[in-house]
C-alpha cells in the first residue's frame, strides 16, 4: 500500500468512527432530555342547587291543585290538593279516595285558625263528628291496621264497632314539611257504597254492625246490619249487608280463614276452630243467617 492510499484509509476510519460517536451522544442526550407533557387539571364546576317551591302550586304534581273541601272537616288556611286518586268502589266496597295536599304557612301540625284559637287539624276533626279509630279498609272491604292516623265517621260505639248511620273513614297520611313553610300531606277517604235495600222490617231502625265478633277480630262485609235470631239450640243472627251473595261470601270465608277457622263440610258453608262450628246460611245478601251451637250450663 503506498503512502497515500493508507493515508486516505485512515481518514476514511477516523470520519467513520466520528460519526458514529455523534450518534450515540445524540441517543444518549435524546433519552436523558425526554420531557414528558403534564395534563392541564379541570376547573371544578358546583353544581347548581335545585330550588325550593315557594308556593304549592309549584310543589311536584301541584301545579294545577284546588282548594281542598271535604265535608265535616276544617282545612287550615291556603290548603289545596291534586283531583284525587281512587280505587275500589265496586260491589259492596268503600271508594277509596286519596287527595295529595298542600297547606302553605304552617307546620306538620297543620294548624287551622278557629274562633277559639288555633287547633291541629287532627284534633279539630273530633268536634266534626269523627272518632279516633286504628284502621282503615285499605283495600275497599275489610278494615286493616291504619298507615297513619285515623277516624270513623258516625260511630255510635267505637269499642263495639257499631255506627249510627253510613261509616266513612279517613286517613292522615305522610305529613311533611318541605320548605318555606309549605306542608305536603295526604288525606285518604273511604266513602261507603250505596246501604243495602233490607228485605225484612226486622232492620229498620238497626245500627250498622262491623264486628261479628269483637273478641275474634271477625268482621262483617260493609255496611251490615244485625237482628238477633237465635233458638233453644243455636245463638243466631240475621245480617243485612251492601254487595251480593258472592262478594258477601267471599268476605266472610276470607274473615274465618284468617282468624283460625278451617272450612268444614256441612249443609251451608260452614267454618270451625277448636271450641265451636260456626254456620253460614246465605242466599240473599240483604237476609242472611249465621249461627253457632248454644253451649249450655
């Protein structure tokens, strides 16, 4: 090799080897100078409160309420409610009323303004001719524990059940107070069906009956009257009662069924508990008979 060509060799190898150490400081610069972007954090939005109702009218489903009137009862000041919601009322069963209320500038006392001073509501219906009562016919026949707090109306003996003229229930339900001295609160009425058209004169001046029998629990089907018809063997009754033959049967069979009686065979519709079998003569539901064994001395 001559002189120059192993000079221009050496140059060859020395830009060689040049350039692959400026590549490798780039490498080493680029992974040591990475910069790495941070995420720009969101501004956090409060969330917009939900205003209060100032009026009833713009309590949820009140926008269009009227006044509310019942009779026998008083309403405090500014009370309005929704057309009510209603259930049963057929055959023989109460019409199950519920009006969602509002009364404004009160308090869950809702307080009425009387001439005597201010009372409850609760407390003011009692000079209207309801009675304090523990249940209500939920479902338009028999009565059941009360959801809230509850009345009769006309009754002649609360302890014996006995009422003077048609029975009529109410219920105060779910009183709240919500804001700006609203009150929301449900009133639930049961109104009774049309009084039965009594065969017999024997029920004319009758009072209508809702127990059978008080101790048991049993009751009788709405708006039932009761006459003594017993015999030298049998204790007996004749009832007189709203509905017909099979909406009055069904409801007795329901009562007996659920109060420990077992259905036994026998020449009406019979029902029996461990001292006694009660018997059931039913054809017509204004006339119609029970009657149990006379247990003598």
């Amino acid at each position: 090799m001559t002189h120059s060509s192993w000079r221009s060799s050496w140059h060859s190898s020395l830009r060689g080897a040049v350039a692959i150490s400026v590549l490798l400081l780039v490498i080493g610069c680029g992974a040591t100078t990475t910069l790495v972007q941070q995420a720009t954090p969101k501004p956090t939005i409060a969330p917009t409160a939900t205003p209060q109702p100032t009026t009833c009218a713009q309590v949820q489903g009140l926008g269009g309420a009227q006044a509310l009137n019942q009779a026998n009862m008083a309403f405090p000041a500014g009370t309005v409610a929704a057309a009510p919601s209603t259930a049963f009322g057929g055959a023989g069963q109460y019409t199950v009323s519920t009006y969602s209320a509002c009364t404004p500038n009160n308090t869950a006392d809702l307080t009425v303004a009387t001439g005597k001073g201010p009372e409850s509501f609760t407390k003011l219906v009692l000079f209207y001719g309801w009675a304090p009562w523990t249940m209500f016919p939920t479902g338009g026949d028999a009565q059941l524990t009360c959801a809230g707090t509850c009345f009769a109306f006309n009754a002649d003996d609360v302890t014996k059940g006995i009422f003077s003229g048609p029975p009529k229930f109410l219920a105060v339900e779910n009183v709240t107070a919500i804001a700006n001295g609203l009150v929301t609160w449900k009133l639930v009425l049961a109104t009774p069906p049309a009084a039965p058209n009594c065969t017999s004169s024997n029920f004319n001046n009758t009072e209508y009956q809702l127990y059978y029998d008080p101790t048991a629990g049993i009751q009788f089907p709405p708006l039932t009257k009761q006459v003594g018809d017993s015999a030298p063997a049998l204790v007996g009754s004749d009832q007189c009662s709203a509905g017909s033959a099979a909406t009055v049967k069904a409801f007795m069979d329901n009562q007996f069924s659920t109060h420990g009686y077992s259905s036994v065979t026998c020449s009406g519709d019979c029902w029996k508990n461990a001292t006694t079998t009660v018997t059931i003569q039913l054809s017509d539901p204004t006339d119609w008979l029970i009657s149990m064994p006379r247990v003598l001395p």
